[in-house]
C-alpha cells in the first residue's frame, strides 16, 4: 500500500466505509450461522423425537413378553439424498435388547426433559459422530411395572447440508451488498469530489502573478465552502498587500523624484561656476532644505509602510497612551516654543488610559498629529493634546484629543485630507502630505477610529479625535512606549 494511497481522501473515506460494514457484515453472518445451526437442529432432533415416539408406540405384549417392531415409517423419517445412517435400539429394564442395533451407546445419565420425557445427546458409533435421542416408556401387566428404553441415532450429513443450504445464501446475499456499497461509494466519492478537483485544476491553471482569483463557494458543498470563502479571504489579503506594494513604490517614486532632481540640478548648479560666499550660503541652504524634505518624505513613507503591514495586530502590548502622549509633548515643545505656540497636555494619572497597540507605531501616531497641528497653527496659537477614559452603551473608551486654533480644514476637504499627498493648501508650509494618512493606518491597525471637527471653543481651527477600545486597569504589564516616532 503506497502513500499517495494512503493520503488519498478518496481511499480513505472508502476505508472508513469499509471497516465497519465489513464489521457489520462478519457480526450477521455470525448471528445467520447460529440462527441456521438453531433451525437444522431442531429439525434434526424433530425428526429423531417423531421416529422414537413410533418406536415407543409399538411396544406390545405377546404372552408374558413386550415385543417391539420397527415400521417402514419410523425410517422414512431420515430419508435424504445425504444418506445418513439410521441408528435404533429398544432396550428392556434389565438391558436385554429387543429391537436395533446392539452396542448402541446411551448417556451416561439420563436426565428427561419436556412433556416428551425425552434426552438428546451427542455421541459416535462407528467411528461416526451421532445425535441421538432417548425416551422411555413404562409397560403394565399383572407383575407390576416395566420401564423400556427406546433409543434412535443418526449421522450428521443432512444436518450439515441442511445448514449450508441455510447458512450460504445469506452470506452470499451480505458479500454482494458489501461488494455493491464498495462499489457504489467509490462511484459517489468520484462524483461528489468533482468540484474539489475543478477548484485544483482552476487554482493549477490560474496565474499566480494576477491575484484577481475569484473561487466560486456556491458550487461546491457545504461542507467546503468555507475552504473557499478562506481562499478568498487570503486572495483579497495578497492582493491588498501586492496593492500596498505598488501603491508604497508609486508614492516612493513620485515623491522622491522631484527632490533628487532638484537637487542633482541644485549641485550641478554648485559645480558649473564659481560663487560669491552669500550665494554659497544661500545655495548650501537651499540643497539642506532639500535634502530635509527628501529624509522626511523617505522617513514617512517607510512608517506609512510599516503601518499598512498586516501582522501588526500580532506585535501589540498594553500601552499607557497617557505616557506616550507626555512624551510626544516633551519632545515637540522645543518646536513649539520656536513658532511661539501654546502647547499643553491634559492627562489622567499613570496606568489609567491602558490600550492596546504597537508602542513604535502609536508613538508616531500621536508625535505625527502632534506635529500636523503645529505644522499648520500660526504664531502665538494654542495647541491642546487630551487624553481621557469615557464609557458608553458600546463599551469603555480611551481618547485621544489634539486642538489647534489654527486655520482649521475645510467641512468638505475633512476626509479627503486622509488621502495620501493631499493638502489643503500649497502655501508656506513645507508638509509632505503624509501624516494623516499615516494616522488612519496606525489606528485602523489597532481597530481605532479618527474623527475630524470643529474646535469646539474656537471660531477656528480643528479637532482630531483618535478612540481605542480601553482596557481595565489591571491588563498586564504595561510598556512606556518609546522609541523613533517617524514624524
């Protein structure tokens, strides 16, 4: 037996098939034996009881003496095509023989049973196995009493056949329904299995550079059909990162293009002529600037690949968003201070505003929000950063709050401004497009949402509202997120 036959489903389910029908059919082939073995014994010692009770009957007394006779018809009984051999003895209560076969051997201890007081045994004579009965029968006369034994044996051939005849047929019946169910399940498996060796041959045949691989879960059955809808979901996975993929090497490609040729032209600019110092300055300047841009736009695109990876559910830990929002605050209040804006934080105590997330990357979404609002609010704004728990009909809540009094979005530009590269505006600010974007893919790993509105205090500006699912105090350990927040 070969291992491909062994890994073969259809060859397996016919062997689970097979095993307990064969059980099945050995178990009534047994109780059909027995059954057969009980009918030609009864026939068997019927007959004998019929032809000793004839013998029994024709016991008469002649004078002073009983006389017994043995009838055609006390014979005929066990006339049969298997010719057994027939077996009498009448014996009288002193053991004197009076009809049969002398010899004949009787049980060692009679024991009568029935209306018919009579014993079947088993016994040989003649070297030949017998099954023989005995009765007796009780003589009166004018000196009392006598008892006399009538015994009949007779070979077992007829009672063989008779079994066989009974036994055979019925096996015979059992092995060809076993043979037929055999046959007929490996028919069915190879017409049910159908559909699954179409959907190999269609998985085979399909390319595996064009992830637009649609199985169709409605022709198979419904025990398959979620291998199916799995397939599918893992398709549209491969082909939600093969688009990530393109999507990343497009945006890499647009972006960076423009800041390398302007710098290759800025540098070839450098080599053509000398310069006076200022112009130096101001074309070293010009090549730094650049270069910053160049480093941020590489720097966000990588976080915004890192954020669209899939496994990052896998990575996450219990984090204090409270903690990550102080540290995000202290690192940009020097820039704050720079552009002489009003940066503040309001928190709950530590260990209050557990969630669950990616430390790195829920570090870059509150230090690229962060950095969004003082981007864009003019000197001498405000920018607030809050953190609180609230509860609701849904659950319990941590969020995440960011106001600036700022210029503030547009109602109708709200959601494109998630869209990669998009701005508002093309004025003086050196943005790259990207943090917003990056902040919708970090939250959506960690199953959070962003909201976009109104300063709630403000004739202007905007409020940027992230919810995390909140977790209870006690959720384990809790990491002090850290590390390079990518903004």
């Amino acid at each position: 037996m070969t291992t491909a036959m062994l890994s073969s489903l259809r060859f397996r389910l016919a062997l689970w098939l097979l095993l307990p029908l064969s059980l099945f059919v050995a178990l009534c082939a047994a109780l059909s034996w027995r059954n057969a073995a009980n009918v030609a014994d009864y026939v068997q010692d019927h007959d004998l009881l019929a032809s000793a009770k004839m013998l029994s009957d024709r016991l008469i007394w002649e004078g002073n003496d009983v006389q017994a006779s043995v009838p055609p018809s006390a014979l005929s009984l066990f006339a049969s095509p298997d010719r057994d051999r027939v077996y009498l003895n009448v014996q009288g209560a002193g053991g004197e023989l009076l009809a049969g076969t002398p010899g004949f051997p009787l049980p060692a201890e009679p024991h009568p049973e029935g209306t018919d007081q009579a014993q079947w045994y088993d016994t040989h004579f003649q070297d030949q196995p017998l099954r023989a009965v005995v009765v007796t029968r009780t003589m009166h006369d004018v000196d009392g009493a006598r008892a006399y034994t009538i015994a009949v044996g007779k070979t077992t051939h007829s009672r063989d056949h008779m079994l066989a005849n009974l036994w055979y047929p019925t096996v015979a019946y059992l092995l060809a329904a076993l043979g037929l169910t055999v046959a007929l399940s490996a028919l069915a498996l190879t017409l049910e299995l159908r559909p699954v060796v179409r959907l190999r041959q269609q998985l085979a045949q399909h390319d595996p550079l064009h992830l637009d691989l649609q199985v169709d879960a409605k022709v198979l059955h419904t025990e398959l059909r979620p291998v199916a809808d799995t397939i599918n979901r893992f398709v549209q996975q491969l082909r939600a990162h093969s688009e990530a993929q393109r999507r990343f090497i497009a945006d890499a490609a647009h972006q960076l293009r423009t800041p390398l040729a302007l710098q290759s032209t800025q540098i070839e600019y450098a080599r053509s002529a000398p310069r006076q110092p200022d112009e130096q300055d101001a074309l070293w300047t010009s090549l730094h600037a650049s270069n910053r841009r160049l480093v941020d736009v590489t720097n966000k695109l990588l976080l915004l690949a890192q954020a669209e990876h899939r496994d990052a559910h896998t990575r996450q830990e219990t984090v204090d968003l409270a903690a990550v929002a102080l540290r995000c605050v202290e690192q940009l209040a020097a820039l704050a201070d720079r552009q002489h804006i009003d940066l503040g934080l309001d928190a709950p105590a530590a260990g209050q505003a557990l969630v669950r997330a990616e430390p790195s990357l829920l570090d870059a979404l509150v230090a690229n929000l962060l950095d969004n609002a003082l981007r864009y609010t003019q000197q001498g704004g405000r920018v607030t950063v809050g953190v609180r728990c609230s509860a609701g009909a849904t659950g319990h809540w941590v969020e995440l709050s960011v106001a600036d009094n700022g210029p503030g979005i547009p109602e109708a530009a709200r959601e494109r401004v998630f869209e990669r590269f998009f701005r508002v505006s093309e004025d003086t600010t050196s943005g790259t497009g990207l943090g917003l974007a990056i902040v919708r893919e970090i939250a959506q790993a960690f199953g959070a949402t962003v909201v976009l509105g109104p300063h709630p205090q403000e004739a202007h500006g905007l409020l940027v509202t992230v919810r995390f699912a909140a977790l209870p105090a006690a959720a384990g350990p809790v990491v002090a997120a850290g590390g390079d927040a990518g903004g």
